[in-house]
C-alpha cells in the first residue's frame, strides 16, 4: 500500500450509511472513491456527488449512486486532495484541473476530508503553482492583469498544444507565486477580479487532513 492509497482508505473509513458523501478529483482521491465503492458492493447505502467527469466514470464503474445537487441541500461529508497543505490547513488544489467543482462541493459539505501523501505537507503554500480559472471570453484582459498586478511568472496551462479547458469549459493560468505568506487575503483579491471564475486556495474550509506514508501509515489532522 502506498502512501496515497492509505490516505484514501483511512479517509473512506469516515463513510457511514445514508451519507450524502462529495467525491473528490485527482491520484489520491481514486483511492478513497476505489475504497468507498468496495464498501458499496459490501452493502454500504450511500449517494454521490461527483466533482469531475473523470470521478463521475469512476463512481459508475464502483455502481456508487450518483444523485444532482438539486436533490439535497448539503453534503454530509466530501473527500478529496491536495497538492498542498500548510501548517493551517490551507489547501492548494487544482493541479487536475477540477477546482471549482471541489470548492463548491467542499464547501457545501458538514465535513471536508483532505486526503495527502507526507509529500503534500508543506511550512507555506506557493511551491506549487496556482491554478486560476478564467473565462474563455477575452481570457487575454484576465490573464494579463493578473500579469500586471502580481508581476509573477503566470502561463496558460496547455494540453496537446492546445489551451486546457475545464469540464466547465473555462481555462486556467497557473501562477507560481513563491512563498504565499498569506493565503487568506490572495483568495480574495483573486475572487475579485472580474474574469476569474475561481482559485486554488482553499482556506478555512478543511476540517481534517489525512496523511499517508509510504509504509501504509496515516496521520490525521483535526481543525484546531
């Protein structure tokens, strides 16, 4: 068992029958959808949400009931990635592209589960680069002003040569920012900005942070 795959399982453990359960996007959150739908065939009563069509096969493929977010009001409990997670909890998430989904399932969830490998913890966000999703209509004013602003290396993320769109349609510029000393405050001048769908900065939403090792160990990390 590696240390993605024991973050996921211990994270699926949280499940309990009737959950309305998120199912986040990404490496590690195969694992705990791959753990969730074991648990299903073993006779678990559970419905879905989905944040990516790439988790949506993958929650077919287990016959885990997939339901729309107009048939409840909240989710009980999401469970999802991060590509990095600091000493307060804060996420940075995106790298796979689904962010907006996540953020809106994770923030309409009772509990946001963040499953990661130990290589995920980091003192400070900002090694990783943040994805920002931008309309696709006159995407250049967006990207360019946030060239202009934060005067960092920020390029469009590109897939086949072509520009990266989302399942929502949008695109990303991916914004290598250093070190984010603090992540509250670029969330919301980014959220600001006419043209930008949404961020990677996840901040004050996490309520637990799972992490594995590689010797199949996990650790978990309750909101203070």
């Amino acid at each position: 068992m590696n240390a993605k795959q024991a973050a996921g399982y211990r994270a699926a453990e949280w499940v309990e029958d009737g959950m309305i359960v998120g199912l986040g996007t990404g490496s590690t959150a195969y694992y705990a959808i791959e753990k969730i739908g074991q648990r299903v065939a073993q006779g678990l009563k559970i419905k879905a949400i989905a944040t990516s069509n790439a988790s949506e096969e993958l929650a077919k493929k287990y016959n885990i009931p997939l339901i729309r977010a107009a048939e409840v009001e909240h989710l009980d409990l999401a469970i999802d990635g991060a590509d990095e997670v600091d000493a307060n909890m804060a996420l940075t998430k995106g790298g796979g592209g689904a962010l907006l989904r996540e953020k809106l399932v994770a923030i309409n969830s009772e509990r946001f589960i963040v499953i990661a490998d130990h290589s995920k913890m980091v003192p400070h966000l900002g090694n990783f680069k943040l994805p920002i999703e931008i309309v696709p209509f006159c995407y250049e004013w967006a990207f360019g002003q946030l060239q202009r602003i934060y005067n960092v290396p920020i390029e469009m993320r590109t897939r086949d040569g072509e520009l990266y769109i989302t399942d929502n349609g949008n695109y990303i510029a991916d914004a290598s920012f250093g070190v984010i000393s603090d992540p509250g405050k670029l969330s919301h001048e980014l959220k600001a900005m006419t043209g930008v769908v949404e961020h990677g900065l996840f901040v004050d939403i996490a309520h637990t942070v799972v992490v594995g090792y590689e010797d199949g160990r996990t650790e978990v990390i309750e909101k203070k």
